[in-house]
C-alpha cells in the first residue's frame, strides 16, 4: 500500500459506531504483547511488548532500520510478513486480526496526500462521507475539526493554495474528524523547515491539551519532537526497546551509552577520571560516567575538578559550545555549553578547567 493509501485509510471505513475522543467513560489504549516482526531470517521487531495509556502522547524514536515505523503499520493493520506474531488491543477490543479499515484510526503520514481538486472542506469530510454519516452532522464535525487545528475559516480554500504547515493540518483534521480511538503519527514533522516545524510542534502539543483522552503515537527520529511532545518516549534499537520512560528519564537517567547520546551530546568519562581518589566511584569498571555538557562550566585553570586546553569554540546565537581536550583523556575530548552572557569568554588554546556537581554524573552501561 502507497503513502497517499496510508493517509486515507484510516478515514474512510473506520467504524460508524467510534467512541469519540472526548468520551470520559470509554475504554482506551494500545496493549501490544510479545509481538514479533520477521522478514525471511531478518526480524525488524523481536518480542516487543507495550502499553499506551489512553490520553498518553508517545513518541517512538530511533535510527532508520530500528522498527519504529514497523511499530506503527502494525497498530495501522498494514503489516504482512511471513513472522508476524503477537497480540494488539485497542480501546479494549482485541484488533489482532481486524483489517485496517475497520480500526477506527486517525493516520497522518509524511505526504499529507489532499485531494487537490477538493477544498478543505471536502477533504476533511472524506471519510465521514463514506461513512454515510449525514450532512448536518458532517457540516458539524467539519467545523469542529478545522476550529480545532485553527482553520475554521479556510473551509472553501483548495489545498494548493495552502502553505505546507496549513496542509498538515488539513490533513490532521481529517484524521480526526472520524473522531478515532488513537491518533498516529508518522514523521509528522519532517516535510517542514526548521522554524515552521518549531510552530507545528507546539501546536500539535496545544491539540492533545485540548484533547485530553485522546491517545497519540508519533514516530520521529527527531530528538526535540519527543523531549517537547510527549508524554512518554520509546526509544527503539535494532527492533527491542532501548528504554521507555519520560523524556526526563532518558536525558537525566539513561539506561546506557547509546540512550545517552541519542538523546543529545553527552560526555562518557572513565570512572577514575569523573571521580576523585577515594570516592566509591572511582573505582567502578562495570560502567562509565555520563555528563551533560551543560553540567560542566569552564573556571580558571586549577579551579575545577578536570584540567586541560580548549580545542575550539562555536557559537550557536545565544550559546556557545566548546571542545575541550582534557589531560586524562587527550583523545576524547569533551563538550561543554554555557551561555553568551557568562563572564569568562573562552578562547582556543587557553588553558583551564572544569567544573561540575557530584549528582551531574550519571553512571550509565557502555
């Protein structure tokens, strides 16, 4: 199935008989168990198993390869795979071997895929049309949808004359028109430039605020969609779960390297270099000691807990980020942000050293 048929599928035969999103008594959630994904002897997802929360906002991350969008096309029902095993509940109803038009989904994929010869109006009442659901109704839930995404005047406008951030929500008031039990998203982001990917994304926060039991599954590899999106993230690594937890949880506490600077840069330390003679610590070989460069300020040459000479400096508009190579560890060096508006100005070859609190260290698994 093509792109433009994922992005509609989910609106055109969903069940009449959906819950709403708004319902304060309906069931809701995804239970995924020990579910498998096999391609010949390739497994893109190895016994994965998960549950979302209704009215949760989860965002999946991880490389290309990783099995996130895989994760998805199997809540969507789009999977076919010789190993395919494993169980699906949505809203409370086994949907393991429901087809994909009778999920009552909302699907939103990277080509936003508008009928370019319908308006707005028709587009996003598409799928409520072939649900036969009357005009009055349609007239109804159209402008609920478009007031909902803050298009409740472009009803009459044909999509071509859209920008890219207003056709996305265009086509996200068509997936949620058909009011569904779980929203997913799938690089929803990505077709947009920085700045208006920036807007989008606090307006697709501000939609789930709106709408507090509606449950939204949003695949991204983009590191900023999940620490400012959700509620919960899922970072996935060769078809397992690497860690799931708040966003919060994997930036602060990361369960091992790979977490640690998928989730931004982070400086990996021998224990006996993070650590001063005598500390418990210093002598731990099972782990490594993880800090954030934003946990590290630069001091006088003496002042601080690790020395060395700084190997570069970029800025960043209001922040700087410098490389600093360190005495114990000439062939890593380490990062180190702070802000333009500190009272030292770093410069290349200066000599000086770092500083930092003891509960900065995470000590995390190689």
């Amino acid at each position: 199935m093509n792109t433009a048929s994922l992005a509609h599928a989910g609106a055109l035969d969903a069940a009449a008989e959906s819950p709403g999103i708004a319902r304060a008594d309906a069931p809701g959630g995804v239970q995924i168990e020990h579910l498998t994904v096999r391609y010949g002897s390739r497994a893109v997802l190895d016994d994965l198993s998960l549950t979302i929360e209704r009215g949760e906002f989860l965002t999946v991350l991880g490389r290309s390869g990783c099995g996130k969008t895989t994760l998805l096309r199997f809540i969507a029902g789009f999977i076919e795979a010789d190993g395919l095993t494993g169980t699906l509940s949505v809203a409370g109803h086994d949907l393991t071997h429901v087809p994909p038009h009778k999920r009552n989904l909302g699907l939103l994929f990277q080509s936003y895929a508008l009928f370019p010869h319908l308006s707005v109006f028709d587009n996003v009442a598409f799928g409520l049309r072939a649900r036969r659901v009357s005009s009055k109704d349609i007239a109804r839930r159209v402008a609920d949808a478009l007031k909902l995404v803050q298009l409740g005047d472009s009803g009459h406008v044909m999509p071509a004359q859209l920008s890219g951030g207003m056709q996305q929500r265009v086509a996200l008031a068509r997936a949620l028109v058909i009011e569904p039990d779980v929203l997913l998203l799938d690089e929803p982001l990505s077709a947009l430039d920085a700045n208006l990917r920036a807007s989008v994304r606090s307006e697709l926060k501000a939609l789930h605020e709106r709408l507090p039991n509606l449950t939204i599954v949003c695949v991204t590899h983009d590191q900023d969609d999940a620490l400012v999106l959700s509620d919960r993230t899922l970072l996935m690594r060769d078809g397992r779960i690497a860690q799931l937890g708040t966003p919060q949880q994997l930036y602060d506490a990361p369960d091992d390297a790979f977490v640690a600077r998928y989730l931004g840069a982070a400086n990996l330390l021998p224990p006996h270099v993070a650590f001063p003679l005598g500390d418990a610590r210093y002598t731990e070989r099972e782990r490594v000691a993880c800090l954030r460069p934003e946990a590290l300020r630069i001091v006088p040459l003496g002042q601080g807990h690790l020395h060395g000479a700084i190997a570069s400096v970029e800025w960043y508009g209001a922040v700087l980020s410098v490389s600093v190579v360190l005495d114990a560890m000439p062939n890593e060096p380490v990062l180190v942000t702070m802000q333009r508006v500190s009272s030292m100005t770093p410069q290349k070859g200066a000599r000086v050293s770092l500083q930092y609190e003891a509960d900065d260290v995470v000590l995390i698994k190689p």
